[in-house]
C-alpha cells in the first residue's frame, strides 16, 4: 500500500527523514518495501510569468514571450497558441530535466534565441485527471498567481514522500492511513489524532428515498447506507488529487474521489449508485441467480451464479458485492441524487466470487481479508462530511443500518510474569498496558484483562498479546538466550542416509544427478515399445494436467532418462552418464480409487564412450558399497525396451532387483538418438531391504594362496555364468576367487565351439593347502564341468 507522508501527519506528528521512519516502521513490524518522491526526473522547473507575446519574424506558427522568472526574464520560442500576456506558467529553464530523461537546453529556433521551454501536463507527465482545467493541447495556464521563480513541484504536489507497506493478509487494518498512523503513533511515541466527524444534514427522511433489505446475512454481516441529494459532478479539489495520485489511484470525479479517498483512508470499500437508477429505490442484498448477467463498470458483460453476493434493486443486479459495481447504476454527469454504501461482507465470500470472475480490486482485496464491521459508519459517515466539505451535495438525514455482526469482543488474561517468561524480558504491568492502549486494546490492570478491539481480528490468544508487546517494544532490544528444555536432536532416517549413500557411489563413479517430472504422456510407452496389454499403461491420470504432455504419474523411470539422454545427444554434448533417484506410481485399482503405491528407483543411464560392461560396473560397484554380495546376472530377452541380446535381470537371491541393458534401437529411433545408450533401473526398497552397512575387519591372510589356471572348450551357448557356478560348487570354503582372463574362437578351435580359461585361486584361512588337497578339488571340478556342460580340457 502506498501512503503519502503528508497524509499521514494529519494523524500523528511525524519527525525525521523518511528513510528514518521507513527503518522505525518495519522494526515495529509495518514492513516498509520502499520510499519513492513524487516528481522524481523533474528538475530545474519553476513558475514563470508571460510578459510580452509577439509574432515570430520568420515563422508563421511560431512566437516568442519574454518571460519573468523572478530573479531574470528570459527569451522563449513557442509554437503554442493559448498562452497570453499576464498567464502564469510552468518553465523549463536551462539545464532543466523532464520525466523520461529528457533534458532541456537553450537554443536557437529559426534564427530567434529560445531559453528555455514552456510545459504543457504531458510534459510534466500529467494528466486530464490531475490538471482538469487543463488544454488538450497547449501550455498548463496555472490556476492562479504562484511566486515567480517557485519550484513547479510544490505548486503542483509533486514532492510527496510517498511510503510503499507491505501489509500481510492478517492485518486488514493496516490497508488504511489511520490504521498505519496510529501505528506510527505508537512507533514514535506520538499521539493518534483521529479524524473529528461531524455531518451536515439538509433535513428530509432518509427513509422516504431508499430503503434496504440484506437477504442472505450469513454473507453481509453489516450493510449501512446514506442519501446525497443535489449532486454537483465536478473535478476533486487539487488536494485531493494530489493524495490520490500520490496513492497510485486515478482521480475522476469529485463522488468517485471521495470513496476512493475514504478507503484509503479507513480501509473501508465504498460505492456510490445513482439512486435514479435503482429500481423501486431499494437495495436488496441477495445470492445471485444462476447464470445471471451484469455489466460491470468496466464494461465488461460478466456471468453469476448462486454462490455469489450481488447488491440488487426491485428488478435487477447493480453490483457485485464487495468486487465491482455495475455500469446500469454508475455515477454520471447527470446524477442527481446518490446512495452512499458502506458494508462488510464475507471474506471468503468475496475472494471466491473474484476468483472466478477473474476480477480483483483494490475493493476486493480488502474484503477478502475480513474488515471490522464497526468500520463501516465511520467511514460512511467521513464520506458524507467530505461530500458537505466539497459542496458536492446535501446529506440527507437518517443512516440507514442493517446489523447483523457479531459485537461481542474478545477478552484475554494479561499475565505480565508470563509474558516475560515467553519473550525473554523485565518489562512491568505498566509498561504492557500503555503499549495495548496506544494500539487501540482496552486494558483492565486491576482484573489484568484485555480487550481486543474490533479492528484487531488477528489477535485471538495470549501469544498475539505477547507479540504486540514485543514488536512495540523492539526485537532488537531482547536479549539473545539459550533454548531451554530438552532440545530434540534432528538427523536421518536409515532410508536417508542409504539414498545419501547411493548418490555418493554414482558421483564417486562420474555419474552427474538428473531430476526429471512425476508427470507423463501416455504417449511415451508408445515411444518405449511398451506392449498393449502391459500392467506399466495403467496409471493414474491427473484430472487437472497442465496439457496431455504431463496428463498422468510415471509407472517408469526409464522415459524420463531417455529424454535427458537425447536432449543431451541433440545438443551436441559428446557424452553422458547420468543418474536419477526417482518415484514410480503404480495404483491399486482401476479405476483409481485410493492413493497408488509410489516406490523409489535408481536409475542410471549412459551413451557416448561406454558399453555394456560400463554401465554393469557402475551397478556391480553400487551393490558393493552397499555391501551386497549374494547378486546374479541373468540374460533378459523378453523386455520390449531393451536390446534382447545385450540385457540382464539383476537378482539378489531369488529377489528380482532390476534390469541392465543396451537400450533397443527401436527405442532410441523414437527418442531420435542415432547412437547406442545404456540403461539401468534399480528397486530401491530390495536395495534397502538387502543392504549390509555394517563393515567388518577382515585382517590379511596368514597362509599363502594357491592359483590354477584352467583353459577348456565348450559350445557356444553355455554362458561363463554357469561355469563359473559349477567351479564354486566344486571348490567349497577353500575358493577364494575365480577370473575369466581369455574367451578365444578361431581356427584351432572347432566350429560351434569356443575357448574359455580361468585362473582359480584357492587359500583356506587355517592352513596351508597341500598339492593333494588342490588336486581332489581341481579334479572335481573338470569331471563336474565334463558331465554338465560337455566340456573338454585343452
């Protein structure tokens, strides 16, 4: 909210620069966003007076004027045709800066010298609505005789120190000049000087003009209305304007001025109807009727529905209550006669019916936030003085008052000893109680009971007593403590700690962390070769999705990595290796009626210079660091977005783990990914379930090892898995390690065939093993690989 100082000190006695009022506010809790000086780029602009006015001796729509300036008479070329001698004027002279940056110098126009430049509004970044006695086109002729030489700013009200507050939204009193005078009255250690309210009435019954009826009450706690007959439509007074501008609201006529003006003033919303234009000149407050139509002021045709409050008379809508006015009661040259209301309505209420109407004012803005309904006869009442003090028009008598509010304050214990406990301070009873009273609180010290007034709705417990102490107080005048009590000691989970762990092992590794959305297309399991019939195309659609590209929750991980993949590959970038922790959504039912099963997967992806082996290293590495040991790598040709021949099945005993692959190409052509990308995806809950973090010490070997190479010929298609599975059952305890050093296929062996040799390393814990015992195991083992796998030995 942007509030001028010079309004403010009508309130209260404001000292001091207003840097230092803006730091005094915000400490006290009114946070101060900024200050800004009205006029700011006008420079070196001063009120001159027209002396002569003659004819251009070589331009036909050119004149000169010599012009007083006070201390000198300066020489101007003008092409304006409004100015006369005597007018007095604005005048840029040498040197001087207007709004936009321009600066103005002396010159030579047609061979005359010109020093200077006479200013219309525009160029003094004015407008109608500031200046209205202003032309269209020409020089601003000011309204009367200024001292010669006087900065422009000060005739015009240009160098207001304007405060912008950020007011929060439970602090509806504070939208308002008295709420943030009186605390900056209480900031300063000021006086609050409320406005005095006295109304002239021109006699008559106001009951004889209008008359209201309030419908649904639930919605409008309180509705107060006045008659103003004998309207005179006019310009604001200059005053007016200037602290309307100032505020950042455009002036318009002197009635619309004069609500605008009083809730800026009070916080209070107003509205003015032509009373001419209410029908049966009664004001029903009612829920609106499905579908109904009114045309706001801003043109607009809008449509209602029954849970909005609209401001109707016998026939028709003429107001969206609490959001905007309508066009069929708007106040106009011909108003006579006007109904001045002042109401409070149902925050939640309004803030919903702007929602959907997709217009929100600075009205609405302020009654979403709840306003105190002992507000709206004051203000109604600050309206009709202003109304008498224009000589706008003639107060009616009578008020016209349907209460339905609840006026019941709230009363809250102050307990001083308390207070100081929870704040951390020495501060007396006396003390506490004059701060509460300077806000506004009735304060009982013998029965040690406050009341919270009306306007304060924010304050509803001991705690928010406490706070306002505190604030008024200073924060920066309590002193720092420790917290006492027993403090709780905040760390990990075991989950945490594991996704900790995993991170680290793919970063260690060279894999760089991706985030990708929860958000899907159904069309990537298309993309991803995904069968028709697969469980992974049930997923939960989002019934409210930003577009079909995030329409549903991912049942895989893998399209997410495959899309950074490619947008890697297509911007160029040589090569990747990527890693993801990542939920999946797999619901219980279709249709979906409970919260789906999320569960965490790792997932790692690679192209560029990597193979297979990469990627099952980086895997084999992960299970390691967790301390997985009892792991198997079983050939996958069944999965629709893998490469069949290039893939593998990941288990932990008989627990399925995941799958580690070449990407199928197919794939990879959808992606438009022209070369070999590899993938891995890994459950997280089995790697939890299986992981053994505890580390053991195992101390060096006492007795030496004993290595056997083994070299022997098998078909093709026995893989060296099952080799390598009948070697360790063959050797017992005493196997410490095999190694797969050559697979070999070439004239020497015979089609159909190839050759795999091993070196067999074998160490007992206790002992030395003997030649003997190497030998019976070794036998063993050829005779088992004979019988299984038809090998035979080279």
């Amino acid at each position: 909210m942007k509030v001028p100082m010079s309004w403010l000190k009508d309130y209260v006695d404001i000292q001091g620069s207003p840097e230092e009022f803006a730091d005094a506010m915000t400490m006290s809790g009114s946070k101060v966003e900024g200050v800004e000086k009205t006029g700011e780029g006008i420079e070196n602009i001063v009120v001159g007076k027209i002396l002569t006015v003659d004819k251009h001796p070589d331009a036909d729509k050119l004149q000169y004027s010599q012009v007083d300036l006070g201390d000198e008479t300066v020489q101007i070329v003008t092409g304006a045709t409004n100015i006369k001698v005597g007018d007095y004027i604005p005048v840029a002279k040498h040197g001087a800066k207007l709004p936009g940056g321009m600066t103005i110098k002396k010159g030579k126009l047609r061979g005359m010298e010109s020093n200077g430049m006479m200013c219309s509004i525009d160029e003094l970044g004015l407008t109608k609505e500031d200046w209205p006695d202003a032309p269209d086109h020409g020089i601003l002729i000011l309204d009367k005789e200024y001292p010669l030489g006087k900065d422009i700013k000060e005739v015009l009200g240009l160098n207001e120190n304007v405060i912008e507050f950020e007011i929060t939204s439970n602090r509806p009193d504070c939208l308002s000049v008295l709420g943030l005078a009186r605390e900056a009255a209480v900031t300063f250690g000021k006086e609050f000087n409320m406005p005095q309210i006295q109304v002239e009435e021109a006699g008559e019954n106001i009951n004889d003009y209008a008359s209201v009826e309030v419908l649904a009450p639930d919605l409008c706690p309180r509705y107060t209305a006045r008659v103003v007959k004998n309207i005179k439509i006019e310009p604001s007074p200059k005053w007016m304007r200037n602290r309307l501008r100032a505020a950042g609201v455009r002036p318009i006529n002197n009635i619309v001025d004069i609500t605008n003006y009083v809730m800026l003033e009070f916080g209070q919303p107003m509205h003015a109807f032509d009373l001419n234009n209410v029908a049966g000149n009664k004001i029903i407050v009612r829920r609106a009727n499905q579908e109904e139509i009114i045309h706001t002021l801003d043109e607009q045709e809008r449509k209602l529905d029954s849970s909005m409050l609209v401001i109707a008379d016998a026939d028709k809508a003429v107001g969206v209550a609490g959001v905007m006015g309508g066009a069929n009661s708007e106040i106009s040259e011909s108003t006579k006669t006007i109904l001045f209301e002042s109401a409070t309505f149902m925050g939640s209420s309004v803030r919903l019916t702007a929602k959907k109407l997709g217009l929100r004012t600075e009205a609405s803005a302020r009654f979403e936030k709840g306003l105190d309904a002992n507000n709206a006869i004051l203000a109604l009442e600050r309206a009709c003085q202003l109304v008498a003090q224009l000589g706008a028009g003639q107060v009616v008598h009578g008020i016209i008052d349907v209460d339905n509010s609840d006026k019941k304050p709230v009363e809250l214990k102050l307990r001083p000893e308390k207070i100081n406990r929870f704040l951390g301070t020495g501060l007396t009873k006396e003390y506490m109680g004059d701060v509460l009273q300077k806000l506004g609180f009735q304060v009982d010290l013998n029965n040690m009971v406050v009341t919270v007034p009306s306007f304060r709705s924010d304050v509803e417990a001991e705690a928010d007593v406490a706070e306002e102490i505190a604030r008024i107080y200073g924060y920066d005048k309590i002193t720092s403590t420790l917290l006492s009590g027993t403090a709780t000691q905040g760390r990990k989970n075991e989950k945490q700690l594991l996704e900790d762990k995993v991170k680290n092992c793919m970063i260690a590794q060279g894999l760089s962390e991706i985030m990708t959305y929860s958000f899907t297309s159904p069309k990537v399991f298309d993309y991803m070769k995904v069968p028709a019939d697969s469980d992974l195309r049930k997923a939960v659609v989002i019934s409210n999705p930003l577009g079909e590209e995030n329409s549903i929750m991912r049942t895989t991980t893998l399209s997410g990595m495959i899309e950074v993949l490619a947008r890697n590959y297509n911007r160029r970038v040589e090569k990747a290796k990527l890693f993801e922790l990542g939920s999946i959504y797999i619901p219980k039912n279709i249709p979906v009626n409970e919260l789906p099963e999320e569960k965490l997967v790792v997932t790692l992806g690679m192209y560029g210079d990597v193979d297979f082996y990469d990627l099952k290293g980086a895997v084999e590495e992960l299970l390691f660091t967790l301390g997985i040991k009892d792991y198997d790598f079983v050939r996958e040709q069944d999965h629709s977005s893998f490469h069949p021949g290039r893939t593998a099945k990941i288990y932990i005993g008989e627990d399925e783990l995941g799958v580690v692959g070449e990407i199928h190409p197919d794939v990879l052509e959808s992606y438009e990914v022209p070369t070999r990308a590899y993938a891995a995806m890994l459950d997280f809950n089995t790697l939890q379930a299986r992981a053994n973090l505890n580390a053991e010490y195992q101390p060096l070997p006492k007795y030496p090892a004993v290595t056997r190479d083994i070299a022997m010929l098998v078909k093709d298609e026995i893989m060296v898995k099952q080799i390598e599975n009948i070697i360790k059952q063959c050797s017992g305890k005493i196997l410490e390690d095999i190694k797969l050093f050559d697979v070999y296929k070439g004239k020497q062996i015979p089609e159909g065939m190839k050759s795999v040799a091993y070196s067999i390393i074998f160490r007992a814990s206790d002992r030395t093993l003997t030649d003997e015992e190497i030998n019976k195991v070794f036998d063993k083992i050829v005779k088992s690989l004979k019988e299984n796998l038809d090998a035979e030995l080279r």
